[in-house]
C-alpha cells in the first residue's frame, strides 16, 4: 500500500494576509487541517461548527495580529447564519473566502431509507451550503472577489450502495457550484467543487476500518485513502490568487478512483 507523501509546502506565511476566510465543519477533518493550513497562511478566520470545539481552536490559531472568530451554530439555521454573517461584517468587514466543508452521511440501502435521513442530508450537504453563499455574496459583491469552495465527494459522480441521498446531496452541491459561477463571475467571485475519496479523518477511519477498507482501497490505483491535509492544500489553492482563472469546477482528488 502506498502512503501519503512528504512534499514542500506550496503555500507560505502571509500568503492570505488580511483575507478573511469562513470555514464550516471547522472542529475536525478536512475542515480542521483546511483552518490550520490558512491560519499558518495568515488568513483571519471564522470557523463555524456545531461544537464548542470551534471556540478553543479559534484562540489555539491565532498569532500576531490574526484574531480569529469561533462560531457555534448549525448551518441550517437562517437566521443564525444572518447573525454570524453581521458579526463578521462588524469585527473584519470583508469576506473573502467561503469553504462549505459541513457535511453528514446517513447510510441505508434506498429501499429503506428514511425521509427524515433524506431530509437531514438534503439540508445540511446542499442547502446550507446555498444559505452561506447567499450571506456572503453582498460583501463578496460590494469587494468585487471573493472564492467559494464547495466540498462535494467522489460520490457526485459515481454510484455508491447505500449512498442514495448522500449521492444525490452532493451531486446536487457541484450542479449549484456551477451555477453560481456562471452567475456570480462578473463580481469576481469563483466557485469550485471539491470532490475527495474516502477521506482519512477520524470518522473516516472508523467507518471504513476493516475488510470493507480494505476492498475499497483496492479500488483506488494509487492504493490508499486521502489525507485531509491533501485536500486543504487544494481548498488553499484555489482560495488564492493564482486560482483566479478556475471556476465551476469540480476537481477530483481521488487516487484515480474514477478513471479506474
């Protein structure tokens, strides 16, 4: 089995001086390596989770002039997200990165899920995210830039047994990445799906422990699982400057899963 390998980093101290950046899902995983990747960048952060967590790491990252905002509420609250949107437009007055990484999947075979478990999986993996790109779209607007980066999954393009409504959520998220980036790209604003294999996050590992991870990392040509800090390099790089040309797209960063 291949392992993750050690490579330089691409991105450098101050690379997102002064930029302001909301991450969701920030308490752990990809959205925890993603926030620690743009704190060590310079990025003023506003990291939005269900867990108190968020309130700790927001101190535990700050450095120098960078002070960072915890926000615990749920992404599918409205009107929360309106509060936390006015905090930040108080405190920064700018909103320049949005990374949509909460997520959840609830796994039955579509026989007998449930619509309540649909219901849940719709809200959180697509419509949240289209709650938080309506909120920051003002200041994104009023700035003439602004970078939203959706995390989809490998399972926005292919089928996955007791996946129904997880598959659909995120399918669902990389056709709306691609509407607001044919509507939004006169204000400067580019939008970008992510979509990683499996994922080797605490959950991740959990869930694919075992023969069942085994058989899944056969599928995968370079023979292993990512690593969230893989795929937080690829949010910061398309929450650069640099990615300024790449828009409604979604980038597959699988080991080759799909063209396997």
């Amino acid at each position: 089995m291949s392992t993750a390998p050690h490579a330089p980093a691409i991105t450098q101290p101050d690379d997102f001086a002064g930029r302001v950046a909301i991450v969701t899902g920030a308490a752990a995983g990809i959205g925890l390596a993603t926030s620690q990747l743009l704190a060590r960048c310079g990025a003023q952060l506003v990291l939005v989770d269900r867990s108190q967590a968020v309130l700790e790491l927001a101190k535990r990252l700050e450095r120098d002039s960078q002070h960072h905002l915890g926000c615990v509420l749920d992404v599918c609250d409205e009107a929360a997200i309106g509060r936390c949107i006015a905090q930040i437009e108080a405190r920064y007055g700018r909103i320049d990165i949005l990374v949509n990484n909460a997520g959840v999947a609830l796994l039955q075979e579509a026989e007998v899920a449930s619509s309540s478990d649909w219901d849940r999986t719709m809200a959180i993996n697509l419509k949240a995210p289209f709650l938080l790109a309506q909120a920051v779209l003002p200041m994104m607007r009023r700035q003439q830039c602004g970078r939203i980066i959706n995390l989809a999954s490998q399972a926005s393009v292919v089928a996955l047994e007791r996946h129904a409504a997880y598959c659909a959520s995120k399918a669902g998220l990389v056709a709306l990445s691609r509407v607001l980036a044919l509507e939004w790209a006169c204000h400067g604003i580019t939008v970008n799906a992510i979509s990683p294999t499996v994922v080797e996050t605490e959950l991740g590992k959990q869930a694919w422990a075992g023969p069942v991870g085994v058989a899944m990392r056969a599928r995968i040509p370079v023979g292993r699982f990512a690593q969230p800090e893989e795929v937080a390099h690829l949010v910061a790089y398309l929450a650069s400057p640099q990615a300024a040309m790449i828009t409604g797209e979604n980038i597959l960063i699988d080991g080759g899963y799909t063209v396997a």
